[in-house]
C-alpha cells in the first residue's frame, strides 16, 4: 500500500521528462511548456567580479508571472537572491558563483531558523520550472576553512548565528516546483533546503562539495534536507559529499527517493528527529529504493536525539514518531554500517 501511495504521488508530480504524468497536479508543468505566448527576461553578466544579483533580481521582479527568466552567463552573486514567482520557467544554462565574503554573508543571508540555517537564494511561489544544466557554485572552501580554525558550529547538526554557512538553493513556500538538470557544488553547508513545500520534484541533480585540503574537509554538506514538506520525488542524482546524502528534517511526509548514487555520505537519513525541547517531529511515508552507495560512514539510516530534562534544550528533548520507512534495492560498498538505528 505504501509503495503503491507512493508510486501514485510521483506520477501526479513528475515532469515529462520524467514520467508521462496524467495527474492533475502536473498539468501545471505541461500548460507551462505549451505556452507561446509569455514574457522573456534575459541576464547579461556583468563580468569582471561585479555583483550581478541586482540585475537578478530585477528579472525575477520583471519576469514573476506568466514568463521565462534566461539565466546564460556567468554571474557572481555578492547580495541575497530572494524571489516570489508563479507560472515561470527559470532556464540556467550558465553558472550562478556566490561570492565567499564571510564579513557579508554571516549577517546578511536569509536566516530560515531550523538549525540556524541560513540561504544565499530562497526561492518561493507557485508552478516553477528551474531547469538548463547550468551550475550553482556555493564557493565553500573558504568557509571549510574557516569552520575548521574556529569551529563555530552553533547549534547542534546546523549553523551558527555568528558565523553562517549559507544554502546554495532553497526552496521554501512552494508549491508545485520542478527542479531538473542542475548541478550545485562547493556548498559551504546543505546544497539544498527544501523547507515547508509541497509537491516539488528534484531530477538529475549532480552534487559535489570536495576540499582541496585534507584538514578542512567540506562541512555539513547534505544533499538536501527536507522540513517540513510532503509529496516530494528525488530521482537520478549523483551526490559526493562528507555528510548525508539526503536528510528527512521533522514533519517530512509521504517522499520518493530513487535512482540515486551516493558517494563519501554518512547515509540516507531520517532526522536526526527530537532536538528541541516541546516539538513534535514525525517522518512518515517515506520509501527510498535503488540507492548505491560508496566510501560511507553509513547506509540507511534512522537517528534521534536523545531526552533532556532541561527547558528550552535544543540538543534532545523533543517528541514525535517515525513510521512507513522502506529502503528498497539498496546496495553498499565499503560502508561502515549499512544499517543503523541510533540515538
């Protein structure tokens, strides 16, 4: 029943490159890449390292409704990309490279609370296609560094108020989004967020955040965490990170993850689930199948934080329940632990 649910959800939401969905939750998708008529906003790079989020977000102001937004240059973001779009198509063919201004950055990317998450672009709305093959650049190695001299982690699995790591792409307020043939790397933290959506579907992401020195490995470099979502498909991702390759956060329901190679990861994860005190956390419907992965810490995986007796802890203490997990055709090689259950 559960597979069968959730075959059901992938076939409403999945592009056409995907699956001939029939469902009328992805007529949205079809009626946008049917359209001739519509509103085109075009980028130029500004080139030479100067900032080109004004230019950015200008187009995603102009272009935020009924449009196409071409992204084909390469463009250096130095400020935060924030957009409310419905009904556009955003085709990144170029390269989005995030300046590494720690000074700038710390204050000033969006701050998202969850584990003091912080993002350099937060993208919400209604009916979104973000697709190209184009690249997201996080330039983290700076910040490897710099955690690994100061070791300002904040709260406990996440960032820290004084010194953030912000997101590459996070997707947040959303319905009804496709992101399709991007590639995101160097994330000085998550490579995405996906943060209270629903009906979104990540296909053919390629993400890879490596240190290009030994004693300051990438840091926190999920694949994507998952909070508070549901009816979302990962499918045909190649992920080479030090941290997990997917993360099922609190209230993460009914989720397809398939076709996905896995390298360095410390596993598929649900949670880790009861950080704060006096939440209650619940993954439920979650079935994971055709996963390889390789040079692990772990394979599947289910941890929670342990009680704590103290108010307003933030590190356990907090309620809730897993249930319906299947990990299907999962395959492992040098991996630690395969399976593991902790707390």
């Amino acid at each position: 029943m559960l597979f069968q649910k959730l075959v059901s959800v992938a076939s409403l939401l999945a592009a056409p490159v995907l699956v001939a969905g029939s469902g009328a939750n992805s007529e949205w998708l079809h009626t946008l890449q049917k359209r001739t008529l519509f509103q085109t906003c075009s980028v130029k790079a500004l080139g030479g390292g100067k900032d080109d989020a004004p230019n950015i977000l200008a187009a995603f102001e102009k272009c935020k409704e009924d449009a196409i937004i071409v992204l084909d240059g390469s463009y250096t973001v130095g400020t935060l990309l924030k957009a409310t779009l419905k009904n556009v198509e955003i085709s990144l063919t170029g390269t989005i490279q995030y300046t590494n201004n720690i000074t700038y950055w710390s204050p000033n990317s969006l701050f998202l609370t969850y584990q003091n998450a912080t993002t350099f672009f937060f993208l919400s709305g209604t009916n979104i296609y973000l697709h190209g093959g184009g690249t997201i650049d996080g330039n983290g190695q700076l910040w490897w560094n710099t955690y690994e001299a100061n070791k300002n982690a904040g709260v406990a699995g996440g960032s820290s108020t004084t010194f953030a790591r912000p997101i590459p792409l996070t997707i947040g307020n959303a319905t009804n989004v496709v992101v399709d043939n991007i590639a995101i790397k160097q994330s000085p933290f998550w490579h995405n967020f996906l943060y209270q959506s629903t009906n979104v579907v990540y296909s053919r992401l390629s993400l890879s955040s490596v240190s290009n020195n030994a004693s300051s490995p990438s840091a926190n470099s999920d694949g994507i965490d998952i909070y508070r979502s549901s009816n979302v498909l990962l499918t045909g991702w190649t992920v080479n990170n030090d941290d997990d390759c997917v993360s099922f956060k609190p209230n993460t329901t009914d989720i397809i993850v398939s076709d996905m190679n896995c390298n360095g990861s410390h596993g598929i994860s649900v949670g880790s689930l009861g950080q704060y005190k006096g939440e209650t956390d619940i993954v439920s419907n979650i079935y994971v199948n055709n996963i390889t992965m390789a040079n692990a810490q772990n394979g599947a995986r289910i941890k929670v934080f342990p009680d704590n007796p103290n108010a307003g802890s933030v590190i356990g203490g907090g309620t809730g329940f897993v249930k319906n997990i299947t990990f299907a055709n999962f395959f492992v090689q040098n991996v630690d632990n395969p399976i593991l259950i902790d707390q």
